[in-house]
C-alpha cells in the first residue's frame, strides 16, 4: 500500500497513514498489481455509476440532459474519461464518487483505485476542459498526480492524460 501521498481528498487526516487506516480510507490488505490492474480495468468498462439521488431534482435533470444534448451514450467510465470534450459536471460526479469511494467504511473501489480515479477526473477536466474541479493546491495535485503516474497498473491511455495534467499543473505552479 502507498504511504502518505496516496489519498487525494483535502479532509482532515488526509497524508497521515495510521488515521486514514482507522477511518477505512486505505485497505488493511495490500493489494498486487496484477489485482489493482484488473479493478482498474474493470471499474473503467463498467457503467458509469453516478448518485444522481445525491443531486437535487433539476441537477439531475441537467446531467441526463447534458448526456443527451451531447448523444453521450454512455456505456462505460473509460468512455467518459476519453471523450474528447467531456462535460465537466461529470466529470466532477466522477470525483466525488472516487472521493466517497476512499471515504467509505465498504468501498466500492479499492483505494489505490480510488485515488487514481480522483486524479484522472481532475487531469480531464484540466486538460479537456480547462477547468480545474479540485481545491487541492498545486503542490498537493502534483504530489497525487505522481503518485498516480507511478502506479505500474496504471494504462497508458490514463498515464498519457495524467502527465499532462502534470505539465499544466506544474506550468501554473512555477508561474510560466
């Protein structure tokens, strides 16, 4: 398991190992890479699983809205984090489903997982959208946005995306 640079979320503990254990943010078990390789592939071909219930009546209205207006037929998350112009509000039900992932006594996604879906959300929406949906700092995205990179299990479609974002990031935050 990652050490203190493996939890994205900016909530008090984040970074103290021992804490996020007690909490339930991070697996007792260790997970191998050929496991954290086959959820993350799994969990991208899946159906995206957006709480809509979380949203009131009209935003979740706007979502399914906006997945129609842009004849987004949706049939997996890959497809949502590949598309060349993904609507950001997706974007950021993605995060925040990554996000109550790490936050969730039974999670629905390993952490590891977890996390670097986190990031790839905010990495598209930086790079695809030019919006930047996180309030992370700079140095606290970069920190993720390596974290995430060096996963081995990591593909190179997601890698790609999460370097750039890292560029962009990195660009903003030495003032160039």
């Amino acid at each position: 398991m990652p050490a203190e640079t493996s939890t994205p979320c900016d909530y008090p503990g984040a970074g103290r190992p021992a804490e996020l254990l007690e909490l339930g943010l991070v697996s007792a078990r260790p997970w191998r890479p050929e496991e954290l390789a086959a959820a993350w592939d799994y969990h991208l071909s899946a159906p995206p699983r957006f709480d809509l219930s979380r949203l009131d009546a009209a935003q979740a209205d706007e979502v399914r809205e906006l997945l129609a207006e842009q004849g987004m037929l949706l049939a997996s998350l890959r497809g949502l984090l590949r598309h060349p112009v993904p609507p950001v509000e997706l974007l950021e039900l993605t995060r925040e489903f990554a996000t109550t992932s790490l936050r969730a006594p039974d999670p629905s996604l390993p952490p590891d997982v977890a996390n670097v879906l986190f990031h790839l959300a905010v990495a598209v929406a930086l790079t695809r959208g030019g919006e930047r949906i996180t309030a992370l700092s700079d140095a606290e995205l970069l920190r993720g946005l390596d974290w995430s990179l060096a996963q081995v299990w990591v593909d190179e479609s997601s890698r790609a995306t999460l370097g750039r974002a890292r560029r962009v990031v990195a660009a903003t935050a030495s003032g160039a």
